[in-house]
C-alpha cells in the first residue's frame, strides 16, 4: 500500500495522540489498519517511536539533572548562610555608607539639565531611557517552516534562520518552530495571529502554539484574549479563538493563568501536566478534558519538514534533468551524485557530451543544500573549477545557488573569464554585497551593479542568485531568490564569452584584486543561451529552493 500525502498526514496526526496518551479506540483500530497493510507505514511508526522514546529519555536526564544541581546548591546555600550569618550586620553598614558616598558624589559628565530630560523621556514612553532602541534587537529565530503562507497584511516574511525582532506576524497557513533568545521554542499552526514582545514573552491574538519552555527560561509569558498563561517550566499548548475564548492544555510541568473576566472577577488558576482549561468570550474559566486537538510538537515538525525537504529535492533533480537537456541551456552543474575523490564538475548538458566538464582544483565536496546533496566549497585561495566554452553569447542568463560566508578583499568570484579577451566578464559579489556583472567591452570593462543584495545576515546561507546580459533589447537585469533586484542600459558591450573560465575564482580583471577565490561554496551553476524572463527564473527559484516560500505564484511541486 502506498501512502499518499493524506495518508501521511492522518497517520502523523494518529501517532502524536499515541504518544500523548490521548488515542481513542476507534483512533487505535485505525492506526492498526494502517500498519497492517502499509510496509512504509510501519517504517515511519519504527522510526516515530525510536525519536520518541529518545527524546523522553533525554528530557528525563534533564530534569533529574535540575533537581541534583538544585539538591547541591541548597546544600552549599546552607553551609555559606551559616558561614556569613554573624558578618551581615557589619556588610550592611559598610554598603549604606558606599551607597551614600556614590550617591551624592557629582559626575564630571552629568550636567543638571539632562535630569529633567531623563525624567521626561520615562514618562513619556512609559520605559526607562535606552529601553525602546534595546527592544528593537532580535528576539527570537525562525528554526523551522511547513508550508507557510503570509497574509496580505505580514509587514515582512523571513526566511528560515532569521531573526525575529518585535513585532506581529500574521499567517495564513502552515507551521513556524520559532525559538525565543531567553531558551523557550515555540510551534505556530496557521492560521495565527501573534506578536513577539521580547525574548521570552508573546501574544497569541488567534491560533494554536504548542511551547516547551526549559528550566533557563522559566516564566516564559503567553498573552491571551482575557488573560495571560506563565510558564513556571513546562510543555504546554495554547489555542485563541476569532471570537475571543480561548483553551490552555499542560502536558507536564506548571503553567499559571492569570485574568480577568467582563464581569470584573480576578482569576488566577495553577495548571499541573493532564490539566486543561477553557476560556470562555467573557473570561469565564472552566475545566477542560485533555486535549480536544492536536498540537504539533518538534518532533513531528522535524518529520514533516524532513518530508518536504525529500519532496523538494525530487521535483528539484526531475526539473534540473529537464533544464540540462534542454537546447537553450549551454552549460549545467548540479553538483549532485559525484564521487568524493571526484575532480570533475559534470556537465549535465546533453549537447556538449562532456565538453563542459569542468576540472575541479583545491575544492573540497560538502554537503548542499539538502542533507546528503553535494556542493563544492570554496576555502583556500587558490581553489577554482577551470573551465572552458568557445561560443561568445549576444544573450545569456546565468544562475547559481551560492553560499558566501565571507567576503575577502574586494570581491566574492563565482565566474570568470580570462580578461584578455573580446567578451571576457566577472560574475561577483562585491565588498559591499552587490551583484556584479563586469564584461571587457571596446570602450573599457563596462560594469554593471546592482543595489545592496547580500547584506551581512544573508552571510552563511543559500541564496539563488541570476543575472540576464542581453546586448539585443540593451539590459542587464540582476534577480536576487527569484525577484527582479535591479537593471541597468547595456554600454557598447555585445557578447559575452567563457574561453579560459573559472568558477568561484578571479585572477586579475581590472578593478579587482588578483588571485582571489570564493569563502563559500557553490551548489549549482548553470549558463542559458537567453535572457529568462523573472518569471522563468522565480520558477528556478522555487523548484530548487530547499525551503517552502510563501505567497508563491503558482504551485510547483507535484
């Protein structure tokens, strides 16, 4: 029997309430079903239930560890108090006198006017001086995503491994493991609305996040509709209704609820793990059975982000095949299935039959940008992938998935000619993070940037850069995870050629520093005999995207 996405969908669904103890029988009689009939179903129960158990075995370790390093600690606490017991009278009187003799000593660069300007600020903001440019740090990172889709309304979409700095999100689809800087990791399911407020507090307008807080970031705060839940170090879920009621479930440690009904009544209820309550559109609490839903863990979130990554990268080799054979593509590296003493870069063009290769030099093979998939790394100065084609290009597109993670001296090279000769061109990151197209024209090296492209946090992750030369219609344009970043008027350049190239290296083209190679690595690179249209390169973009992206144009993967 083979599992089609609906069937992994119910049967991941079926193992997270076998694990949090919440099957019913008619639930057990169905999971069974599935194991019975389907092979694959029982390898994912194997490895479901493996993953599991490790984990609760280590979160065991972890508390039991807490409560010896608590033991321990009272233990010396007691033999220190004992110690210094009879020395505190005279340590209080020491510190009231320093406190009084710094209190009152005038400081050489505080002027009297600036008290008044300190106390206005306070009041005005309702926080003390230097606490809002503090506030607008990261405070949390997006970890993981699974089909997340924005609202029109998300002031920004980050991706995977970004930082999150305070603010709203609204979602309209999928899920979000976020990890707040204090230790707390958090779950959204879409569709949610939510607010970061610092690094160890959130508010949850509407939508479903489960939260396992550790014991460094107990008090971990959540904000509901009527009231707010603190964390006293636990795992617990969350769900805010559209109309305002909302539930609060506990799997284990103590979550606190603190609120206040339309009625004007304070409740204050301490939640143990099995503990559920409801919140009702006017406050109103009430027992709760444990749970009425499902709320996504990691491990599950990891399971499914790992069968997205498996899908992705399927639809990315059956697309790449398809690009390689086709006419217009004049050279094609994927990097993917080589040998690790390998010293070729295969190209995958059917037209050349391996006039493309490319002769790999100092490189080192390393892992892409899916588990298990090949990149070439870039580290030492004089690593490069020498390569040669003959046809000079009156239109061409180049593309590549780079991974710079610092940029040395005045350039980060990906492609290069020998700049002696008629079309010879730099294809680079400079200094600063533009995308630069530098091609050896009659009039001079006419070069051609674009705006900041990769800034500094872009530094250490895989982005798909493209640049289209057209000397027919007279653009240059350069695209940056498949959006239009800039274009520019072509000068008097009219082709472009690769005689004598190197990849992820540059060797004395004017206006750059010899000798010089790229500090990252390079999964894919792949020349085209045209000028793609953006949205022929967003579609490259998306196919061999390892993540998910949201408000995409149109479906890609099968």
């Amino acid at each position: 029997m083979k599992l089609t996405d609906q069937d992994l969908l119910e049967l991941h669904q079926l193992l997270d309430r076998l694990v949090e103890k919440n099957l019913s029988q008619t639930q057990r009689e169905k999971l069974e079903a599935i194991l019975t009939q389907s092979e694959e179903a029982r390898q994912i129960y194997v490895a479901y239930m493996d993953m599991s158990a490790s984990l609760c075995h280590y979160a065991d370790e972890t508390l039991a560890c807490d409560d010896a390093d608590e033991e321990s600690e009272r233990t010396w606490g007691n033999q220190i108090i004992d110690f210094v017991q009879p020395l505190l009278p005279f340590a209080a009187l020491f510190l009231l006198g320093a406190y009084i003799f710094q209190t009152y000593q005038p400081s050489p660069d505080f002027q009297p006017s600036q008290l008044s300007t300190l106390e206005s600020q306070e009041k005005t903001s309702g926080m003390p001086p230097g606490y809002e440019d503090a506030e607008a740090d990261a405070v949390a990172v997006l970890t993981q995503a699974v089909g997340l889709r924005w609202a029109n309304t998300a002031n920004s979409h980050p991706e995977i491994g970004s930082s999150i700095t305070p603010g709203d999100w609204q979602v309209l689809h999928g899920f979000a493991q976020v990890e707040f800087m204090q230790g707390a990791t958090v779950i959204f399911e879409g569709p949610f609305d939510a607010r970061f407020v610092h690094s160890n507090a959130a508010v949850l307008r509407k939508g479903k996040l489960r939260a396992h807080v550790p014991k460094v970031a107990t008090g971990f705060t959540v904000d509901l509709p009527k009231g707010r839940v603190v964390d006293i170090g636990t795992d617990f879920g969350l769900q805010a209704h559209e109309e305002g009621s909302a539930e609060v479930y506990v799997y284990r440690g103590k979550v606190r609820y603190e609120g206040m009904d339309d009625f004007g009544n304070e409740i204050v209820r301490e939640l143990s793990g099995g503990e559920a309550l409801f919140l009702d559109v006017n406050g109103v609490a009430s027992e709760l059975d444990m749970p009425s839903g499902n709320y996504l863990g990691t491990l599950e979130l990891a399971n499914r982000s790992m069968e997205m990554a498996h899908r992705r990268r399927a639809a990315w080799a059956e697309h790449s095949k398809m690009i390689a054979e086709q006419k217009g593509t004049i050279l094609f590296y994927g990097f993917d299935n080589h040998d690790s003493w390998s010293r070729v870069g295969k190209d995958e063009t059917q037209s050349g039959k391996g006039s493309g290769n490319g002769a790999v030099i100092g490189c080192k093979w390393a892992e892409g940008r899916w588990p298990g998939k090949g990149a070439l790394q870039f580290s030492q100065k004089n690593d490069r992938v020498c390569l040669n084609l003959t046809k000079p290009l009156e239109s061409a597109t180049l593309s590549a998935w780079v991974r710079v993670d610092r940029i040395n001296g005045k350039v980060a090279p990906i492609v290069f000619s020998r700049p002696h000769l008629p079309g010879a061109f730099c294809w680079s990151i400079d200094s600063l993070g533009k995308i630069v197209l530098g091609v050896n024209a009659l009039s001079g090296v006419e070069r051609y940037s674009s705006p900041v492209a990769l800034s500094r946090d872009l530094h250490g992750k895989w982005v798909h850069l493209a640049t289209t030369f057209d000397a027919r219609d007279k653009w240059v344009k350069h695209y940056l995870n498949g959006r239009s970043f800039s274009s520019e008027r072509v000068g008097f350049a009219d082709s472009i050629s690769l005689k004598k190239g190197l990849l992820g290296h540059t060797q004395g083209f004017r206006g750059y520093n010899p000798n010089i190679a790229l500090d990252g690595c390079i999964d894919e690179f792949a020349i085209f005999d045209s000028a793609w249209s953006e949205r022929d390169i967003r579609k490259l973009f998306e196919v061999g995207s390892p993540f998910d992206h949201a408000n995409k144009r149109e479906s890609i993967l099968p």
